[in-house]
C-alpha cells in the first residue's frame, strides 16, 4: 500500500504543518513529488495543461513565489493541478514569500476536497530537499514492503473521476510506480502507446520502438543500448482472451524485472480493459466470475471488496453449455437469463467463461424452495435455451466445490446428457453419477456384470429395456409418465415390469434393487450412443 498524506503530515520534516483545507482526502496515496516554479499562466503553462493527462498521486510543493499577489492565479493552478490528478499542495515560506494564505484559495480547496498545507510560517529554516528526501525515501520503503501492486493500483484508478478514468492514467500510475515505461501495442505492432519513465525518454523510445519490436521476435525480452547506458525491454506475458489483440512492454533503465512483475503488469491491464470497458459491470463480474471457477481467492475477495459484491452468498451455479461447438457469443441469451433470473433471486452474477454462460446465485437454505424456483424458472428457460444443457448445482460452499463442479460439468456433460436425454436441467447428481459410469465403462469386469443384468431381458424381449430405460431414467419411476412416453396404456407398462421382476428377481420401484438396475440401463445407453 503506497504512503498517504497522512502519512507525510506524521513525517519529522513536515513538524508543525497545517492543514488547511480538504480534511476528507487525507487518505490520497503519494507516489511521487513536484515542485512548482513558475506558477503564472502564459502560453507555454496552457501547452502544458491543453492536454489534461493525468501525473497521477503527485505532491505539489512550492511558494507561489512569482505569484505571491495574485490570488486569481493562484487559484488557477490549484484548479489545473487538481485536474491532471495532484493530491495535495504544501505551501511553504508562508509570512516570508508569499504573504499569507488567502481565505479565496483556502475556500476554493474545500471545494475541490483538495488538501492545502502550509508549513509552519515565518520560517526560513525549512527546506525542500528535506521534505523531498524523506517523502521519496517513505515511497521506496512502502513499494519494497508491498510486492503486490494490482490491488492498490485498481483501488487508485477507481477512485478517479471518470474523466481521469483512462488507460493512459493507469499506465501512469503503474510507471511510476515500477519506475519503468510501459508499452501497450496493437495485434501487429504498427501502433503503440506510450508512458515513459523518466518522461524524457519519449522521443528515444518512439523512434527505436520498431525496431526493437522487430529485434525482438521470438524472444521474451531485450537489452538494449540508452545513451551511455543500457535497458531491458520485456514482453509481459499475454492474458487476454485473444492472444493476439494487445501486447504490453516494459522498458527499464540498468535492471531487469522480475517475473512477478511482468505477470502483475499484465494482469492490471487486462482488469482494467476488462472492468472499464463500455459495459463495466459486465466486466467486473466476467473478472468475479473468472476467479471464482479458478479458484483464485486473492483475486475474487479483492474484486468483490473493490465493487461491493458479496460473493460470500453465492450458493448455487448454472452452466449453460452450448449443443453446437459452433455456437457464439449471444447477448440477446445474456439478457433474457438475466431477466429470468433476476426475478426470482436478489443476488446474480451472470457471465461466459470459456464458451459456457455461468450463472451465480443465492438461493434458499430449504430444498423445497429451491425446487420451487427452479420449477417455475424452467418453463421459461425451456423456451430461449434449447441450445443449451443446463447444470444446476446447489450447496456450494467453497471456490474449490465450485471449480471441482465446472471441471466435472465439463468432463462429463455428454455422458449424462446421453443418460438423461428428457431433463431440461440436469443436477449435481446427474453429472457426479454419469462420472461414476464413465469410470466403469473401463472396468470391464465390472461392466459386464451389469450388462449380464440386461442380456436377459434382451432375449425375453428388448421391449423391457427400452421400459426400464424410460421408467428409471426418464420418469421419476412414475409409471403414468413412462405410458406417456412411450405412447402405451399405462396397463402395458405395469404389465412390462412385471415380466422384467420375474426374469431378473429385481424390483423395479424399490431400493436397493433399483440401484443395479439402473446403473445397467444408464451403461446401456452410454455403450448404445
């Protein structure tokens, strides 16, 4: 965690400050710090300020010296620094340079939340160098003691206006920070842009860049000659979902950067695309969604926490698992489940991971109300989803569940869409028995002894299979169902079960003697298919 102007105030350099104005932004994280010389606007100050970029968590020092009686002007730059994201002015040689601290700037501050400080007054004895050394000296130590940056910069960039809210103001922060220039390319590299570290590196860098691109193929990273030193250019690993849509560089004097680093960088960029993009809440929960099923803890609390979500509730998942391999992206499917669900529960994460739609929800603690729900839910997915096997799985109480559960649905869709081809919505049950059954199709002992079962009724009459299959399977063993079904009098089912008791000595409609006769028809269908 990066130090604050709380921090600074406590400093031994800074003894005998005052605050004088934005009490509330106190908490605003120092990275860096400035000294303001020439404070009156001329055309070269409005060259500087046209672009608005963003300097990122930079404390201002200075004196007004050259504008000590203009107040309006004074006023002017605290709006302009305000703007380009400065955290704070320390005003200093207050009684000596600048006569007094007028009530208009002070007001103006407020205003702004913007902290004014005023070292103590009437003093020549204080210097800049002091105040410099330690505050930098404080940022060093607090980045050594903190290895992870992510979280820190995703809270900073988050707490920006949204008009600061940008990707070049997080490579900002992250620059200054790693104390590096970082590059963010397109596909093929024709278009690049750029923060630098030092800033005069600029012009270096947009010459060479190609160049170094082209020297770099293949390869992970680069050194390269700066002037009468050297620089390492590394490539940080790629994490977005299209490996070749952005590439990110960082270029650093003297020293590589660790692995770490690189994997951190990349992953920032990529959360920060993602979150911010046209649709942000989206793709907060695209990013929830992705650490949940991966089991990434860390990363889900600190999203969670950073968007207010409590993902602590979240007990039940729906996998939406596309039929055809070929199916896309559908936003019109993403809103119409949004809509079902919503309806029906307070708390709903919905995104794709991979090619699937999952669904996050808390559900009731009874059975019977989430029954309930998911009876009055399914007319509706019926309707829209005939694309799709859903899963359903309650009781989750733990990310690793909820990964073991995703990687099971994966793994074993097919085998229990193939046993329970009629259920609309299939449960953790379903997926965890058609796994128990594609374990035995190799153990061929074992399977052989269940196919035994049915090779009697074949020879009777392969009629009491297929009713078996259907009774067990399809139906809740509910004899009208199977009729239904099967387009028979519901006499002839009672009358197929019958015959299939007396030939196997098994009863159909009672454990445990269900239980062998529905693992043989489950086998069957699996082999059948």
């Amino acid at each position: 965690m990066s130090i604050t102007l709380a921090d600074v105030l406590r400093l031994p350099s800074m003894a005998g400050a005052e605050v004088l104005s934005g009490h509330n932004s106190l908490l605003q994280p120092v990275e860096s710090i400035n000294v303001l010389e020439y404070a009156e606007i001329s055309d070269e100050l409005e060259q500087f300020f046209g672009s608005n970029h963003y300097e990122g968590s930079e404390l201002i020092i200075t004196a007004f010296a050259n504008i000590r009686n203009d107040i309006e002007t004074q006023c002017e730059n605290i709006r302009r620094y305000h703007s380009i994201g400065a955290v704070g002015f320390i005003l200093f040689y207050v009684g000596f340079l600048l006569p007094e601290v007028d009530q208009r700037l002070i007001d103006l501050c407020n205003e702004l939340e913007f902290p004014l400080i005023c070292m103590p007054k009437g003093r020549l004895n204080i210097r800049y160098s002091e105040i410099i050394g330690e505050i930098m000296f404080e940022v060093f130590r607090s980045r050594q003691r903190e290895s992870y940056f992510v979280s820190d910069l995703l809270q900073r960039i988050s707490d920006l206006p949204p008009h600061q809210r940008n990707i070049k103001a997080l490579m900002r922060m992250l620059s200054d920070h790693l104390h590096a220039s970082v590059i963010l390319t397109d596909p093929f590299s024709q278009d690049h842009l750029c923060v630098c570290w030092p800033r005069a590196l600029l012009d270096t860098i947009q010459d060479n860049l190609s160049k170094w691109l082209r020297k770099m193929e293949g390869l992970n990273s680069l050194q390269i000659s700066l002037g009468d030193s050297i620089g390492h250019l590394q490539r940080c690993p790629v994490l977005f979902s299209d490996p070749g849509e952005r590439c990110v560089y960082l270029l650093k004097y003297k020293d590589s950067l660790s692995e770490d680093v690189l994997w951190q960088t990349s992953e920032l960029i990529r959360l920060f695309i993602n979150i911010w993009s046209k649709n942000p809440q989206k793709m907060v929960t695209t990013e929830i969604v992705r650490a949940i099923i991966n089991d990434d803890v860390g990363q889900m609390t600190r999203l969670s926490q950073l968007f207010n979500i409590d993902v602590s509730k979240l007990n039940q998942m729906w996998l939406f698992h596309p039929k055809d391999n070929s199916q896309q992206y559908s936003e019109s499917i993403v809103r119409e489940i949004t809509e079902y669900f919503s309806s029906h529960y307070s708390l709903l994460l919905i995104s794709y991971y991979e090619e699937n739609l999952v669904v996050f929800t808390c559900a009731p603690d009874r059975y019977d109300q989430r029954q309930e729900l998911l009876d009055n839910i399914c007319p509706l997915l019926a309707q829209s989803c005939a694309n799709y096997d859903i899963v359903c799985y309650d009781c989750l109480q733990t990310t690793k569940s909820v990964r073991n559960a995703y990687l099971d649905s994966v793994a074993c869709l097919d085998a229990a869409r193939k046993i329970y081809p009629e259920k609309l919505v299939m449960r953790s049950s379903d997926i965890l028995f058609a796994r128990q059954c594609c374990a035995l199709l190799g153990d061929r002992e074992r399977l052989q002894q269940y196919l035994d079962i049915l090779n009697q009724l074949q020879t009777a009459n392969p009629v009491l299979i297929s009713t078996l299959e259907t009774y067990l399977l399809d139906t809740p063993s509910n004899m009208a169902q199977t009729a239904k079904l099967l387009f028979v009098h519901l006499n002839t089912i009672k009358y197929r079960l019958h015959i299939a008791q007396d030939l196997l000595g098994y009863v159909p409609s009672q454990m445990p003697d269900a239980y062998p006769l529905y693992m043989a028809v489950s086998l069957n269908r699996l082999l059948r298919e």
